[in-house]
C-alpha cells in the first residue's frame, strides 16, 4: 500500500487508510501525491489517489472503485487583502470556470 507519512500528515481529511481498513499499513509513504502517483506507475504498491490525477494515465487501473469511496472538497482560498485586486478575482474565476467545465473530473460517473 502506497499512503502519506502518518506523522506528516497535516489534515485528518487525509488520514483515510484506517477508514478503510482498521490495520492497513504502507510499504511506501510520501507526503506528495505525484510521488505517489510515481510509485504507483513503478510498480511500488496500489494507491488512493484523485481521478482528476489518473484519469490520463493509461497504465494504471482502478481497484475496488466501487467498493471503496472517498470524497473530498476543495477551496479555493484567496487571502481577505488580497480579494478585491483583480488579477485575484480574475485568476479565481478562470480556475473555478475550469473546475466546473472539468467536473467529471472532479465528481467521475464510476
């Protein structure tokens, strides 16, 4: 099993290995999901990770897509100084458009 460093981790959110399985352990921990994502690719072990991250990528396979489900929100933050300068708005905007014209992306039909 591919995961996070559980001393590392920052946010219970990502603290999902026991939701799944009371005792499950990793063999290979990063605090970075596109070393993860790596590891995974090489071989290392089977991994969660984002469909908005493997949907591209051919040679991985989704395990147990239906019998294990995690769902997270993301925020777009933008720091209360800095909301009303328009390149902030502008730039916020363009990525929550993109977001929701991706949304199979983010919210797949599995």
């Amino acid at each position: 099993m591919i995961g996070y460093i559980e001393d590392l981790i920052f946010t219970p959110e990502l603290n999902y290995l026991p939701q799944i399985e009371k005792k499950l352990t990793t063999n290979f921990a990063s605090t970075n999901l596109i070393a993860q994502m790596n590891a995974t690719k090489a071989g290392a072990g089977i991994c969660i990770l984002p469909y908005f991250m493997t949907s591209c990528e051919h040679n991985l396979v989704p395990v147990l897509a239906r019998d294990v489900l995690l769902m997270r929100t993301f925020w777009l933050i933008t720091h209360a100084d800095l909301a009303g300068m328009l390149r902030i708005k502008v730039t916020s905007d363009f990525i929550a458009a993109q977001v929701k014209k991706s949304k199979d992306l983010f919210l797949p039909d599995i």
